[in-house]
C-alpha cells in the first residue's frame, strides 16, 4: 500500500525522488521507565532520545 501511494504521488508530482537514506526510516527507542525513578530522569533521557532522533 506505501508503495503504491508512492507510486501515485511520484506520478501526480512529475518528479522521481531519490531514495532516503537507510538511518532516516531507523526508530529510536524511548527511555526506559523504572519504578520508583524521579520523573525528572526519565523525561531528561527521553529528551535525549527526541534529539538523537531530531540530529538525524
């Protein structure tokens, strides 16, 4: 089905588009959650995640 909507929106723009690089379609994992953990560490590791993801 993505390939198709791909192929429908290549067609409708005139316009072959390159293939994206490989570490754009890699998912970054969240922080890990543990119990009685201050909330504060977890949303600062999370954060990290976000940017890792975002330097990408």
């Amino acid at each position: 089905m993505n390939k198709a909507a791909a192929t429908k929106g290549q067609a409708a723009a005139g316009i072959a588009l390159p293939p994206l690089p490989d570490d754009l379609r890699r998912q970054e994992a969240h922080a890990p959650v543990a119990e009685g953990e201050p909330v504060i560490a977890i949303l600062a590791r999370e954060r990290q995640a976000l940017n890792r993801a975002n330097a990408r």
